[in-house]
C-alpha cells in the first residue's frame, strides 16, 4: 500500500491523526469529528473536519491541480490578498488523488445565504456584494492574479462594517504573473458577468422569484465591468494639470484614501511648459486600519476601522466641547476605548448572542444607533439602540416607532456564521 505524502503548514497532533490513508469520501462522521457546512455546487468533494480546536475544509481532486491551486493561495497568501488561507496538501497516491487543506474562514458565508434572506426588492443589498467581488477582482489583477472562474459560487463573503469582503476561495484555474495585459483582465471580466448572471438567475428560481425579475439580475451582472474599471480608473488614472494646480494632488490622495488605499508615492513628472502628469503608486487597502491601529492597537477590517474612527472622532469632539479647548487624538483616543469602544463591544457582542466578532457587533450599534436617531430627529441613545440590535422593543417611545418601521440600511445579520 502506497503511503500518502502529507505537508502540512500546521502540523497539530488531531490533524495529523485523520485517516488520511483513506479516500475523503469514505470518512465517516463517527470516527472523524466532520462538521455538516452546506457549499454551494463544486467540481469536487469538499468536507469540513474539526480539529485541534479549529475548523477545517478538505477538498478532493486530482493531484496535479490540488498542488497547483496549493501553490496560488500560497501566493495569495504572501500577498496579503482576501482569500481562503492553505494549511496543507495531501497526496494519496493510492487512490490517484490529494487532499487540499484550507483554513475555513470564519465568520464567512456563501452568497446564496445572503440572498435568501433579502426580500427580491432590495437592489442596494445586492450592490454591496457586487462591490465586495469587484474590489477582490481589482485587487487580484493588480498582483497579476489572473482568476479564470471569477463567480458568487467561488466567492466568500465577511461582514466588514456596512461593507461586504469578498474572498476568493476556489483557486483552480488561477494563475499568477508579473502583470496582467488588458486581454486578461477583460477576459476575467466577461467570465465574471456570465456566472454572476446564471448563478443569480438560477437562485431566483429556486427561490421562486417572480420571473420579472430575471432582466433585472442580467441587467445587474452587465453593469459589473463599468463598476470594475471606474475603481480601476481610479487607482490608475495619471491626469495631467498646470504646474499651479499641485492642489489637486491633495485631491488624489483623499478621494483614494476614502476609499481605504494607502498612497506609497506621488510623481510628477513635466509633460511640455507648465504642465505636469501626476502618477500615484498605491499599497494595500488599509489606511483606516492603520490608523486605528496607531491610535488604539485595534485590528479591525477597513470598513470597520472607517466606522470606529467616525465614533472616535465624535468623541474627540464632544470633549473639546465639554474642556471648551483642543483634546489631543492620543488623549481623546484612549478615553474613548475605556468609555465608549470596550463597554459598547461588550454590550453589543452580548446583545447578539456571541455571534461573529465584538468589534463587529460595535459597528452595527453604531449603525442601528444612527439609523434610528435619523428617523426621530433626535439621538435614540444607546439603551435603544441595544434594544433595536437585538430586535427587541425599545423603552423610548420615539425609538419605538423608529424600530417598528426599521430602515433597509444595514446588511442583515447572520446569525448562524458558522
């Protein structure tokens, strides 16, 4: 018998002790502590193991792609881009094939669980996923990730404030080179609008959407290319301008820093008497988190971190108010964790039953807090807005018939994340 050849970045005793001298398939719930998480359709056969406290997804192919794809999240991974983290590859040349491990990202769901909870009628819902998958398309293409089945149906999703991060999470058909051509990247694109549009039309049947409906969904995976290149524009764009107009520089660098892009360098370089291309090199997308990170040691997602810093600096502003002079950011930053951020995560996290991560139960206090404030004309405060996340009926009349007619603005909870 052929022994497997096992290389595992997390050699911990309970994953090293799975029957891997057995074909997946034959695994048996009874033996191995299998975890029953619906996938949407794959080519091959993908399982969830718990072990070693940790989750676990395991998925069956052939070797040669498994070792491929192995490879790619490898890259992906080294690149710091929003995709499934590879913990291992299992050849088992017994049975012809290999085992590729994956951590199983937390908190993550598939598109089909979001859209069966959103009535048909909600558009802007469905756009923020859009955007989710077209800013993971930009930021592949941008590190020469060519992704070959770009669809919803490869594609995780993690609540990130009020936005969606999209996460690639089937890697077969990816390639990763030097820089991507325009051929590429527009060959992806019309790869993405065809399984967008069939993966959304073939959910709004199972779901008995009324069939009115379908030329709205195509209509919707049409748009994604003009979506795409006015982020890519964006990032890639080098105007030309007077010498004397270096303001619009500034310009440049806040509209991109709003859209979460740090700015590593800015070059002007002459083009003919007084006039200048402005050409603007830019890294990750983490410039709320970083400063975040800077002012509290926090980690949090950038849509988060956009969110926190807006309550921090109301904060801040509250007690220059209250000290009728300037309070510094480091001053005003640590007042705000010990008075607002840790009391509030907790409540909120606990409101909501432990589910997903504090920092994000924060995120939707705030958000519920504001919506309902909005609604009344006045600030619910925060014992409504708890009342509000957690779908109970607040005491304050006023947030009362605010919560009795909720606003569409927050994405809807998921309460079974896992």
């Amino acid at each position: 018998m052929a022994v497997p050849e096992l290389t595992l970045r997390a050699p911990c005793p309970g994953l090293l002790a799975l029957p891997w001298d057995l074909p997946l398939a034959q695994w048996q719930a009874t033996e191995v502590p299998l975890r029953d998480i619906a996938v949407g359709p794959s080519r091959h056969l993908v399982r969830f193991v718990e072990a070693d406290g940790e989750l676990w997804a395991l998925k069956d192919m052939p070797e040669r792609i498994a070792r491929r794809e192995y490879r790619v999240l490898r890259r992906l991974e080294d690149e710091c881009l929003p995709a499934v983290r590879p913990a291992g590859l299992v050849h088992q040349p017994e049975h012809d094939t290999a085992v590729l491990v994956t951590r199983y990202l937390q908190g993550s769901w598939q598109y089909r669980r979001l859209i069966m909870r959103l009535p048909p009628n909600r558009p802007l819902q469905r756009a923020r996923l859009f955007d989710g998958m077209i800013s993971l398309l930009v930021d592949l293409h941008r590190n020469g990730v060519f992704w070959g089945d770009c669809s919803l149906a490869n594609t995780l999703f993690v609540r990130d404030g009020q936005c969606l991060q999209a996460h690639l999470v089937d890697a077969e058909t990816s390639e990763v080179h030097p820089e991507l051509s325009d051929g590429q990247r527009e060959h992806d694109l019309d790869i993405l609008v065809e399984n967008v549009a069939a993966g959304m039309i073939d959910l709004a049947a199972r779901l008995e959407r009324p069939p009115e409906i379908v030329p709205e969904l195509i209509d919707e995976a049409n748009a994604l290319p003009d979506r795409y290149r006015a982020l890519w524009d964006v990032l890639h764009a080098a105007p030309v301008f007077a010498f004397g107009d270096r303001y619009r520089v500034e310009g440049t660098i806040r509209e991109l820093n709003e859209l979460g892009f740090v700015v590593d360098e800015v070059s002007l370089q002459p083009v003919g008497e007084d006039r200048s291309r402005l050409q603007v090199t830019v890294g990750d997308r983490n410039f709320h988190g970083d400063q975040l990170r800077r002012l509290t040691g926090l980690e949090a997602g950038e849509g988060q971190a956009q969110i926190l810093l807006g309550d921090l600096r109301a904060h801040q502003a509250w007690m220059c108010r209250r000290a009728g002079a300037e309070v510094g950011e480091q001053v005003a930053a640590r007042s705000w964790v010990d008075t607002c951020l840790t009391p509030g995560m907790r409540a909120a996290h606990r409101e909501l039953g432990g589910v997903g991560s504090a920092v994000q139960a924060y995120c939707d206090l705030l958000e519920v807090r504001w919506l309902l404030s909005e609604r009344v004309g006045r600030d619910v405060g925060t014992a409504a807005a708890l009342a509000g996340l957690g779908g109970r009926a607040p005491t304050d009349s006023a947030a009362k018939t605010a919560v009795a007619d909720p606003p569409t603005g927050p994405i809807p909870r998921i309460d079974d994340e896992t």
